[in-house]
C-alpha cells in the first residue's frame, strides 16, 4: 500500500474510542502503517452520548485536523439529543450533504473505503470513486436499515419508505469492488442484497489493552457484592424490558448492577428503575477500559430476540477478553450464539425468561472456579480467534490486491 492514496468515509473517528469509531480509527493506522497516505472524510464527535464533544462545540462547521498521520476533514452534523426516526433522518442527510463537499476538497484517490452505518457513507464513496476512476471498498459494520426495521424504528407509515431504502442500498453496494462485513451470518445476507465479492472482515480485539493480568480494580466496582456489568451503548437494540424485569428478580442483597454508557435509551432507562443495588455511570477513558472490564465478577447483554446478526456486538469481544463469563440474551440464529457456545464463555439464551437468567447468576455467584474456567476459556478463545494483529494484516493484504 506504499505511496498510494486512499480515501476513507466514515461518520465516527477518533477521539470517539468506543464501537465503530474504535475500529475505523485502528483500520486507517493500520493502513499509515504501511505506507498509505491517507485522507479521512469524517463527523464531528458525538457518539455515544449523542452531543458534540465539549471541545468541538465552539469550532467553525468545516475543520481539518491530523492524527496520527491522517488527515481529517470534519463536518458538524447535526446531532439530535433525542434520536426519533425524523430526527435520525436529518442527521443522515447533515453528515452526507457536508461530507459531499468534503470530498471536494481530495484532488487524488486510488482507493475509497466506506463505512456503513451510514449506507450514505458508501454513496459518497461510490461518486468519489467514480469520479477519480479509484476502486470501492465498502466496509459494514452494521445493516443500518434492517437494524431499525426490526428494532421498532419502521412503525407507523413507514415501510413505503423502508422498500426505497432498501433498493437504493441495492444500488448502492452494486458499485463496490469489494464489499465487507462482520459475521459469517451478515456475509449471508450481504449476498442476498447484492452479487458483488465478500470479505469477511471481523472486529478484533488487541489483547494488551482488555488485560486481566494488569488490570486494577475500577472504582465503580468496588462492592462486596456480586458485580454485574453492562458496558456500551444504551440504545434501542437491547431489549431494556427484558433488564428490567431482569433487574427486580435478582436478590438485591447479593448482586450489584452496573450500567456504564450512553446513548438514546440512556436517560429513559436511568428514570425508570430505582434501585439501590443499581448504579449508572458515563462511559469511562478506553485507557481504563480494562480495568472497568475486568473489575466485574460477570457481565451481561440483553439484545432483543427479533433482532438476527444485523450486528455483531463489538463489546462481546471485549466481554470475553477480561476473562471473566457472560450472560447474554438473544436470537437463537444468532453467530453470537455460536461464539459464546464454542468459547464455553458463558450462557447464551432465546427465550426471554427472568428465572434462566438469576438461576444461572446464582450458580456463578456460588461457584468462583466455575466462573475463573469460563472466563478463561472465553479470553483464550477471543484471543485465538479475534486477533487485531493477525486481522488487519490480512486485511490489508487483501486491499494491496485490488
């Protein structure tokens, strides 16, 4: 990839260093890493609390910045505090209409990665590609419109608009040379949406920075409680009536819950549950990620059931490295299912019942050896498996080919 020229789309960078922002960032220093110059068409950083960051606010609405040998040009999008399907909408079409003029501004390109979300992101790319007769590459991290149909966003009069978006994804990723994404299941249903060639591309975890082995204890897990962690994005694809039944069953004399993120269902769920033995918190540092990760005694994700491999959850991954077992609630379809089930790292289960959930805690809780064992067998396997190094190395391998 030395002296070539690429250009890579995507709504969320660094300093964002949760979720998709995580992974494009490490995506683009692994290509610097070989020698590419490389320009990043990007937003202003938002996510996962849904405001612009602190220090962007007063900025003008075009910037550009380098990091880390990128260079940047942001736009400040529109942000909605409250995320409706309207809303969502408009924050779409700010992010496209100034990433478009962006775009104007890179003279060269041999190469334009796009990622999606924002499916508007891979339009952007296939005009930039076609007009600097550069090749497309489309990375999916998330099938944003199945995503909100089936999480509850296409009620109403909305499916009319639902069958346009989905024809236009159609259109969309026909022009890519090569398109990938994050499961084995998601590359199934890229191939039902289009005849272009895949690539698995997975998330990845670097071992060193989820460690147990280095770790200190967190602050918010102090307890002498079981401690019981829910770390990420609170949004519409976890099933938080699930949590809350959940929540009420557990024996409160026993179990500490804490919840460390943001993001649209944030604030909801924070006013609707009083409990003592429940603690909320905002999203921490990455660089005490590993600690947060490895402070807690089990950790937990409850995805609701109708919801099939539209993502893969990159916070599994971090889950299963500070080897300590996982309660996750899901699709029984699901790839997540199969990775829990081979990494013998906890318990995966379908059917949405409050009792399988506690009496499997209690067993944890009771059994410190049975929980150090699963947690060991999910970090070996997550580490085998799951490697940044030995990812992104083929990955861009891969990309030299094109």
């Amino acid at each position: 990839m030395k002296e070539k020229h690429i250009t890579f789309i995507g709504l969320n960078y660094a300093p964002e260093d949760t979720a998709i922002g995580l992974y494009s960032t490490q995506m683009v220093e692994a290509l610097i890493d070989t020698g590419a110059q490389v320009n990043v068409v990007t937003a202003f950083p938002y996510y996962p609390q849904w405001k612009i960051a602190q220090e962007y606010r007063d900025r003008p609405n075009y910037i550009q910045e380098d990091h880390k040998g990128a260079k940047l040009y942001r736009y400040k999008q529109y942000v909605p505090e409250q995320p409706t399907f309207l809303k969502r909408v408009i924050h779409i079409l700010s992010f496209t209409k100034g990433s478009f003029f962006n775009l104007r501004k890179i003279k060269h390109t041999d190469l334009v990665i796009s990622i999606v979300p924002f499916t508007a992101s891979a339009w952007l790319g296939s005009y930039h590609a076609k007009k600097h007769k550069a090749q497309s590459w489309i990375h999916i991290q998330d099938f944003e419109f199945d995503a909100a149909l089936q999480s509850g966003l296409s009620s109403g009069g909305k499916k009319f608009i639902f069958k346009f978006l989905f024809g236009l994804e159609r259109r969309i990723f026909n022009k890519a040379n090569v398109i990938s994404t994050i499961s084995h299941n998601m590359i199934d249903k890229l191939k039902s949406k289009t005849s272009q060639p895949t690539y698995y591309l997975p998330n990845w975890i670097d071992e060193s920075q989820v460690n147990p082995a280095t770790a200190k204890q967190h602050d918010y897990l102090k307890s002498n409680k079981f401690k019981l962690l829910y770390s990420g994005n609170v949004g519409d694809k976890q099933d938080w009536d699930y949590f809350l039944a959940f929540a009420k069953a557990l024996p409160q004399q026993s179990y500490e819950i804490i919840i460390v993120g943001a993001g649209a269902k944030y604030q909801q769920l924070k006013e609707s549950i009083q409990q003592e033995n429940i603690d909320f918190y905002d999203p921490v540092p990455f660089e005490d990620l590993s600690d947060l990760l490895c402070s807690a005694d089990a950790h937990f994700l409850f995805q609701k059931t109708e919801v099939l491999d539209t993502v893969m959850p990159s916070k599994l991954l971090g889950m299963m490295a500070s080897e300590k077992p996982s309660l996750i609630l899901g699709n029984k379809a699901s790839e997540v299912k199969t990775v829990m089930e081979n990494a013998n790292a906890g318990l995966y289960f379908s059917k949405p019942d409050v009792q399988t959930a506690v009496d499997q805690l209690e067993k944890w809780r009771l059994d410190s050896d049975l929980r150090k064992s699963m947690g060991k067998e999910a970090r070996e396997y997550v580490v085998k498996h799951f490697s940044r190094k030995e990812i992104l190395n083929n990955w861009v391998h891969k990309l030299s080919q094109l």
